[in-house]
C-alpha cells in the first residue's frame, strides 16, 4: 500500500506510516486498502475482471491485487540466491500464503503482468539476481495466474490506483473515488 500511495503522488508514506494509519501491524485485506487509499487522498476504483484490470493498466494505473502466493507457480530460480535474470516468470520464494502485489505493467505479449512483490527482505540473497537487483522489482507473474488468484482469493476484486496526472483533472471519468462506512465491508 505504501508503494501505490508513493506512485499516485499525492503523498510518499513509509510502510511504518501505512500501518500507523491504519493502526495495525498484522495482516491488512482490501477493504483495509480502499480505506487507506481514501484516508491519503488517493484516487481509486475497483476492477472486477481481467479486462478492467489490462485497461487500467493500459492507461497508467496500478493494480493493488490481494493474492495466494501458492497459486503462482515457481520460477526456475525459484529460492536460488543471486541467479541472473533470464526473464524468468513465477514466484521467487517458498511464500505461500496471502499477499499483497503490484501489479505495474504488461510484458511478453501479455502472457505476463509486472509485479512489484514487496517479499524481499535484504541479506538474503535469493531474493536478489546476481546484479544485486531486487527479484521483487518488475517481477513477471503469470497473467493467468494472476488473475487467477485475484478471481478467487479475492473475490474477484483488485484496486487501480490513478497515476499522478490523473489529479489534476477534477472531473476525470476514469477516476472515482469509493469508501465503505465504517464498520461495513466493501462491496
């Protein structure tokens, strides 16, 4: 969440100040999200399908996914510390449970979505290339899987977060902004 804030522009948290916000330091769920998206300011909506979800992208937005790390299938440097980057697609790490990604952009001709996979935890090195670069950065995953996951961890639904020049605008179509009272779960 802190990196979809940071990537809307209208303010740069660090994970500590999410989670101070939302006033919890375990396990957070979409609606959690939606709520602190609205609590910064950022300009959201929800995606309910793949489609949605490929335009939004098309046209500059992240996609904030809820997603089982056991539904994405292991790549070939799958927990093998500082291997070089052949554009290899899948889960680097033996997380398999609820997470949280990115998702920043379409690759291969869109066989694969982008990810920012924030599981990278520094000292070890199979969460690093050989270059030292991040495997989490920009990581291919599985557009099937993906959605895959999202369709049915998360019910479907994934956030898309406006780009910085969608603000600037205040009557934009593509942009609208929904937040559940509270106490109520987002629908």
């Amino acid at each position: 969440m802190a990196a979809a804030v940071n990537y809307s522009g209208v303010a740069f948290p660090t994970v500590q100040d999410v989670r101070a916000t939302l006033g919890l330091s375990g396990p957070t769920d979409l609606d959690q999200w939606a709520w602190l998206l609205d609590a910064y300011g950022v300009p959201w909506f929800p995606v309910w399908s793949q489609p949605e979800m490929d335009q939004a992208i098309r046209t500059g937005h992240v996609i904030v996914i809820a997603t089982w790390m056991a539904d994405l299938t292991a790549a070939p440097d799958f927990e093998q510390a500082f291997s070089p980057f052949w554009g290899q697609s899948g889960r680097y790490n033996a997380y398999a449970q609820g997470h949280a990604l990115l998702i920043a952009g379409i690759a291969n001709d869109g066989a694969n979505y982008l990810a920012h996979d924030p599981n990278v935890f520094p000292g070890l090195g199979t969460y690093f290339y050989d270059d030292s670069a991040p495997k989490g950065a920009f990581r291919p995953y599985s557009t099937a899987e993906v959605w895959g996951t999202v369709s049915g961890y998360a019910d479907g639904l994934a956030l898309a977060v406006a780009p910085p020049r969608a603000q600037s605008t205040q009557d934009s179509q593509s942009v609208k902004r929904i937040r559940p009272e509270k106490g109520e779960r987002f629908a």
